[in-house]
C-alpha cells in the first residue's frame, strides 16, 4: 500500500483471517503498509550512493543478531542519509532477521527513488530520510487496522474505560528508566470475564527517552476513543511507536498469570 503524502491518516480495514494472525512464519513476514514520500533523488547522485550504503549496512546488522540498529550514512557528504529497523520486541532473532532482508528487497522494489520511506511489517520497521529524526518523536505518517466487529456487551462503555487505563498504565510501565538503546516493547493479559481475556501490547523505537516514549504512546493511545471505540481489535501504527490489543493471543507470551480487571 503506497501512499503519496507521508502527512496524511489512513484507516486500514482487513479481514479477521488475515489481521488477527498470531505468528507469521519467518520466511514469509506480514506486510502491512508502506509509505514512500513524494520527494525523489536523481539516479547516481550522492544521496542514492548514501543510501545504498545504509541499506547494506542494515542488511549486514541485521544477520548479527541485532534487534535494534540506526546509522547515518554519508554524514559528513551533502545528502546524508538517516536510518534505523526495529523488531517487534517478542519476535525470535531468526524472525528479526528475515523480516529486515524483507524490507529492504521491498524498498527497492517499491520505493528506490524516494529520500523518505517508511515501511512496516508485523514483525518490524525500518525507515529512512534525508533528516534526522533519531531523537524526535514521529506520529506521522500513521494508520490504524481494525477488527471488524464490535463488543456487544452492555457493560460497553466499561470496557473502552478499562482498555484505555489499561493501554496508559502499561506504557508507562515501558516508558519508566529505561536507558537509550533498550528494547522498548511490554506486553499484558486482563482478565475481563470467565471466558475473555484482553491481550495488549505496545512498542516504540529505542531510539527514543522515556518522555519521548510516553508522549508517542499517549498520542496514539488519545486516538483509541476516536478511530476504534468498543471494536475486539485495533493496532494504532506510528513511525516512533504502536499499540494494539485483541480478544486472542498474537504474541508469544511469557508463563505469567494473567491480570483480573475490574468488574465489568
């Protein structure tokens, strides 16, 4: 999926087979959107001799069991290059791996002559731009994918409170003392009936402090009521970080019991 303007919102509605995926195999990573700025660079100018050394240099990161790896290339030349690639914090390194040999190949397919590019798979990011941007928070360009269906209990509006406190009390949890450079990524089961569990998970680049974190995780937790109010399922995707959460498991999940929440 190709979009001319990077500044614009999408809403991204797939199908629950396809969207409610719990592992994608390691040689078949899950795209889910691309952007590719409308901001082009002349063919053997030095801005594309700077990014085919950045995209070699993620390339060979990538195979040395690196989850997380930003660079500049061409820093002190006159169209530097800026870029990074993020796993998905509970991915195996196997997965990571594939996953980046798979954005690069589809970066030069789809997007070879743009100085901006954002590209996302399930199970990660990589991005570049002829600006910094290893220290900023990025909110756009930005989608959302939605389950279909709606929660039909009466007990709705109890739900969106407890999703939205919930959302807010684990990225605060990741944001708190975690140095530069860590992995940035939590994840959490509540309880909400007998027969329901609520799976949350939520991530940003570890490029980023934990202000930065907290700010990109708000932002994109503020859009929950407004984009995905009392759907079963909704991932929020920006540059810098993402939330989502599901009525089923679609993260490897560690031996721990799951939280009750509140009476619903």
């Amino acid at each position: 999926m190709n979009f001319s303007n990077p500044f614009s919102l999408h809403i991204v509605f797939l199908s629950m087979l396809s969207f409610l995926s719990l592992n994608s195999h390691a040689a078949d990573p899950f795209l889910l959107n691309q952007v590719c700025a409308n901001n082009t660079f002349s063919p053997n100018s030095i801005y594309q001799s700077n990014l085919n050394s950045l995209l070699s240099s993620i390339s060979s990161n990538a195979t040395q069991n690196l989850e997380f790896y930003n660079t500049t290339s061409g820093q002190n030349t006159s169209e530097p290059v800026y870029g990074l690639y993020d796993c998905r914090g509970n991915v195996t390194i196997q997965v990571c791996r594939t996953c980046e040999v798979a954005t690069v190949k589809e970066i030069k397919n789809k997007c070879s002559r743009e100085k901006i590019v954002v590209i996302w798979y399930d199970e990660c990011l990589l991005r570049y731009s002829n600006r910094s941007f290893f220290s900023t928070v990025d909110e756009k360009p930005r989608f959302w994918l939605l389950n279909r269906q709606n929660f039909t209990d009466d007990k709705f509006e109890l739900f969106n409170k407890l999703l939205n406190m919930t959302m807010i009390d684990l990225a605060r949890e990741i944001s708190s003392n975690v140095p530069i450079g860590k992995k940035k990524f939590g994840t959490k089961e509540v309880i909400i009936s007998a027969f329901q569990i609520l799976y949350y998970i939520v991530q940003y680049t570890p490029n980023l402090n934990s202000t930065g974190c907290n700010s990109c995780l708000l932002a994109a937790i503020n859009l929950l009521s407004w984009c995905c109010s009392g759907k079963l399922g909704c991932r929020i995707v920006f540059p810098s970080c993402n939330i989502r959460y599901q009525f089923h498991p679609f993260y490897r999940m560690a031996a721990t019991a799951p939280t009750p929440s509140p009476e619903l």
